[in-house]
C-alpha cells in the first residue's frame, strides 16, 4: 500500500515526514540502505535522503539538534554511558553524599585524574614525613641536616628502599619510633587503598561494553495491523558474556498533558520474552522486539484506550502493571467476549505522534564478564532521527566456504526496504 504524498506532519511543520526516510518501492523490487553510507552514489540513488537531512535539520519539530538523555558521541554511535541530566542542589546535600562515598567517587573519575590524584597523595606524604624527620634529626642521631637528606630518608622509609642512617637503631629516641612507625603505617595503609583504586579502574567491567555492538538505525514496521519497534544487538568477542539480557525504556522529552517533562516508562518486549528474563545469546546478532500496543510509550494516546475496555485490554491506569496486548492475542491472559480493545495505530501516527513528543528509546544490554566477575552495561540511545519505517535488516550471518559461521558487521547496520526481509534476521521467537 503506497504511503500518501505527505503527512499531516508535514503540512503543519513544512518539513519531510520520517516516513519517507524508507518509501515502498514496486512489487518485488528491493532496495539496499547503509546508514554508513554518505557518498554522491547514494543521493543520486535516493536524491529525497539529501532533502530529508536538510529539510529536518531546519525543522522547528523535529529532535535533531535537541540533546539527548543518552549521549551516543562514542564510536560507530556508541554511547559512553553518560546520562545528560543536570542537578540543582542549594542544600548542598548532593555533594555530601559524594564524600559519604568517596571510594566509588574517586573509581568514578577518569583514569588519568585517578593516576594524577594517586601520585599527589604519595608525593605528598614524602614532603610530610621529610618534614617530621628533619624535625627529629638532631635528637635521634639521623644527621639529616637538611630538608633535602630529610627528604631522601622519608622517600627510602615509605618505599621501603632502604637505610642509610648512621644508627638505625636511632638511638634509642623514643619520639623516632613513633615517626618511623607511622611511615610505615602509613605506607601500607597507601599501597593497599591505591592499588585497589586504580586496580578497579583499570579491570572495570564498563570497557567491555565496547564490543557490545548495537546496530545505528531502530526500525518500526507493520506486520498483521501492528507496528513494532526494533534493532539488533549482538557481541563480537570471542569469549560472551555470561547471563547477558535486554531491557528498553521509553522516554517523553516533551510535557506530557500532566506537565511532567521527561517521563520514563519500561517497554514490554516480545522478543526476547521479557517475561523469561529477556536473556540475549549475543554470539549472533539478535532481534529485540517490541509491539506498540496500548501500553506502549511510542503509541499515540488516542490509541491507548477505548470506551468499554477494561485494564486487561486498554491502558487505563498509569499506575497499574504493564501489560502487553500480545498476551491476550495468544491466549496467556483471560479476558470476557466482546470486551472492547484499542486499535492499532498506523506508521503515519506513529512517526507523528514521536516527533510531537520527543520520544527517546534508551536499550540496555547487561551482563557478567566471566573473566572478572564483574557487571557491565551497555547502552544505545534511539530518537526519531535514528528510527526508518517501513524497514527490515540486511541479512548479515553467512556460512564461509570452510562451512564456519560468518557475520557481516557492515551487513548488520545495513536496511532494506522489503519488509518482507525480516524472516532473514539470526534470531527468532
């Protein structure tokens, strides 16, 4: 069914509709999109891509330009995992906290910052205890007569180098034992909680995120009367992660009817099951699916209830538990008959209804590194500008002539405009 020559959207805004970023093309003709791509050859192919980019960038509707939740600045659209939320606090309460937990504050900053803070504290304590055993010289027998032999015997005393001392005995001074007691403490006590600061550092868990690769573009596409929100993740590492799973929020920018400005609400997945845990296979790229129904944040509010539904059919408290439309289709939740329930909403008022809101899709992939132990999280960010409809994924797994398995990581960002194509993705239900 070919989409209309423009949108509501686009007669109110003067810009081209997201819908025509992938237009349905003649029976059994496909065509091949990379969001890689952004030479010549492409807008002689498509010469509306050049159109969308410039009309959308000027567009006073549209996301782009406006800042995300979650930054994507890495590579390849990576996120780093920095939330853009800013915090006002005149109490200074904030703050306060941070120094009640000063050890994760300081394993928070970036490695440089923690190697420059652990060198100051170290060369630090040499100048402090130089000070204290220059203080002590004459009485105990050290003939440190200057700050700088004062300076060489605390650095040999706390690195543990060792003694150059006429007596290291000192004497017998009772004010040098307490000195040279508290260097060593405090030497000790130094080592441990450096290493471990900048042991955690170095072996955190959140830099094997990178090779957790999630694909640049989500698509949306209708099957049977549906629309559903998707992208594939999958991990190239040879060792995976252990107990990896999936979880996607939905996040409104703009206020909502309420005035509530950035509202966060969970989205339900189909697939993986999100009521077996969501669990991922990340060997090969996977599937996340998720159906805009009624409970679904990317559905138009028109849609998300009808005059005669019930909770069970139609989101009807904000405070209930999200539901998922696909449990009453396949029999997993009883509802009488004749029930009414909402329908459907199309592309069109799908891709409307994202750009009206600001809606941004944050994915969470977290996991264990069995090398570790520790819990990572990778992150991907998705607005409006980041979503094609009407799409499916190139196929990207492939069996090598040696018969081994193969995957196409340039393949894997690819789209194409048969929707059909989607029985080509790795992973199913």
């Amino acid at each position: 069914e070919a989409w209309p020559p423009y949108s509501t959207m686009e007669v109110e805004s003067g810009c081209p509709s997201p819908l025509r970023l992938l237009e349905s093309t003649e029976e059994g003709q496909q065509r091949t999109l990379s969001p890689q791509s952004n030479n010549s050859g492409s807008e002689i192919l498509f010469p509306w891509c050049s159109a969308f980019r410039r009309g959308i960038s000027s567009c006073s509707m549209t996301t782009i330009g406006m800042s995300r939740l979650l930054e994507r600045s890495g590579k390849h659209g990576r996120s780093s995992g920095g939330m853009r939320v800013a915090w006002k606090d005149k109490s200074g309460g904030m703050r306060a906290r941070y120094w009640d937990d000063l050890f994760h504050t300081v394993v928070s900053m970036s490695t440089a910052k923690v190697l420059g803070m652990s060198a100051t504290v170290l060369i630090t304590s040499w100048f402090v205890f130089a000070a204290l055993f220059f203080a002590i010289s004459e009485q105990c027998g050290l003939e440190a007569g200057t700050f700088m032999r004062s300076l060489y015997l605390s650095i040999e005393t706390i690195e543990t180098i060792g003694y150059g001392v006429p007596d290291p005995g000192l004497k017998g001074c009772y004010s040098g034992i307490f000195v040279l007691g508290a260097a060593a403490l405090w030497e000790s006590l130094l080592n441990a909680l450096l290493i471990s600061i900048v042991y955690t550092r170095l072996s955190r868990a959140y830099t094997r995120a990178s090779s957790v690769c999630f694909t640049k573009k989500a698509i949306i596409s209708q099957f049977n009367g549906h629309c559903y929100f998707m992208f594939q993740v999958c991990d190239f590492r040879k060792h995976q992660l252990c107990e990896a799973h999936v979880r996607v929020y939905g996040v409104q920018h703009a206020e909502t009817t309420d005035g509530v400005s950035f509202q966060t609400r969970s989205m339900r997945l189909q697939h993986p099951d999100d009521e077996l845990g969501g669990m991922l296979l990340l060997a090969l790229p996977q599937l996340v699916v998720h159906r805009i129904d009624a409970w679904s944040p990317l559905c138009p509010p028109e849609y998300r209830t009808c005059p005669g539904n019930n909770p069970a059919t139609g989101f009807t408290n904000p405070w209930d538990v999200v539901q998922r439309a696909h449990d009453v289709d396949n029999g997993s939740r009883d509802v009488a008959a004749g029930t009414a329930r909402p329908g459907s909403p199309s592309l069109q008022e799908v891709a409307a209804y994202l750009t009206e809101a600001q809606m941004e899709v944050i994915c969470l992939v977290e996991g264990i590194e069995p090398a570790t132990s520790g819990t990572l999280q990778a992150q991907c960010s998705y607005m409006v500008e980041d979503v094609a409809f009407n799409a499916s994924f190139q196929r990207c797994v492939s069996r090598s002539p040696d018969g081994t398995c193969q995957v196409d990581l340039d393949a894997f960002h690819d789209l194409t405009s048969d929707t059909g194509n989607v029985m080509h993705v790795q992973s199913l239900p």
